[in-house]
C-alpha cells in the first residue's frame, strides 16, 4: 500500500512539474511575438496577389442586389401576363391595377436599398505595389473584377460622397464610379491602402 501510495505522489509530481513548465515556456515565447505586427492575407482567387482591403458584407449586398435583378424580371413578366388576363376577362381591371401597384410598392423601397450596395468594392488586390485587382459589384449583383495598376486611379479620386458610409472612387479605365466603404469596410494592409488612395481616410 506504501508503495502504491509513493509511486502515485511521484508521478503526480512529475506531471505537475511538466505542466508548470510547459505553461512558462509558451507564455515566454508568447511574450517575444509582435502582436501589432498584422500577417499578410495572400488571395486565394489571385495567388500573387495579396488582399490590402475588403468589405466583410459584400455577399450580402450581392444578394440585396440579386433578389432585385429577380424582381425585376419578376415584375416584368408579371405586367403582361396581367394585363392578358385582364383582356380575356379572367381578372377584373381593378385587380389587375392593384396587383401591379403592389409589385412597384415592393420594388420602390428596395431599389433605394440597392443603391448602397451598386458598384461596392469588395476586395482590392496588390500585386508588386503596382498592380491593382478591384472587385466590385455590378448593377445586377454580378461579381467584376477589373485588373489594373496603380496609375490608373485619379490622385485624390477618393471624393466624400452625401452618404458617410461610403467614398466615391474614379479610375481612368472605369465609367462606372466605385463605393468604398470606408466606415464598415476592413483596411488589412494600411500602408499599401493609403500609398494608392493618396493618404485618404
């Protein structure tokens, strides 16, 4: 019984003993990391590039933007098909009248929405500290992703928009002018973003 009693104790003890000194020696090589120091996030999509920005809500604007594309062509259906049936007399014209006033009251409300989420920067990629990929979403939810360099995007472009969520982006090769939301979206590698943005925040 003795003897089971000790070589229990000395086992435990070296078990404690190895714990403690596990715990200090990771908590020592914990101390001597840079925690300010942010690793770069290399693409996936684009393997020699690596991501300086993205907009962590891009999807769901995409779908706000796909369900209105859907809508749309719902609605333009819809028109037809009603007014034929009202001319055969299967429907009444005051419910025709009625079910497509109810189409645009929907799709009112939810045009307004989608104009945050047109054009919207989801990613912008660097490549070399020269070449540029911007993603963006088109009118319709479509992803668009233009490949560039850093010349290409006016000096100063990045003009306040009347909405604070986002700024407005101009590119010589772009008619189309690109929201960067600057107030939800996430900046990953600060100096890159601000060399190409002109210092802008």
């Amino acid at each position: 019984m003795n003897l089971l009693t000790t070589r229990f104790y000395t086992i435990h003890r070296y078990c404690l003993h190895n714990g403690i000194n596990g715990i200090i020696r990771r908590c020592s090589h914990m101390g001597q990391q840079d925690f300010n120091v942010r690793p770069t996030v290399n693409s996936t999509r684009y393997p020699d590039y690596k991501i300086i920005y993205n907009f962590p809500y891009v999807l769901h604007a995409s779908l706000l933007n796909i369900m209105k594309r859907n809508f749309l062509l719902f609605m333009g259906a819809s028109i037809p098909i009603t007014v034929i049936l009202q001319m055969l007399g299967y429907i009444t014209v005051k419910t025709g009248i009625s079910f497509i006033a109810s189409g645009f009251v929907v799709l009112g409300p939810l045009q307004l929405i989608c104009l945050f989420c047109n054009n919207s920067i989801g990613a912008i990629y660097l490549k070399d500290n020269k070449n540029v990929i911007i993603s963006y979403l088109n009118y319709w939810g479509k992803r668009v992703d233009l490949s560039t360099d850093v010349d290409d995007i006016i000096v100063g472009s990045t003009v306040p928009s009347t909405v604070p969520l986002y700024k407005m982006i101009h590119m010589k090769s772009c008619k189309a002018k690109l929201k960067l939301h600057t107030k939800y979206g996430k900046i990953i590698e600060e100096s890159n973003y601000h060399d190409i943005f002109d210092n802008f925040k």
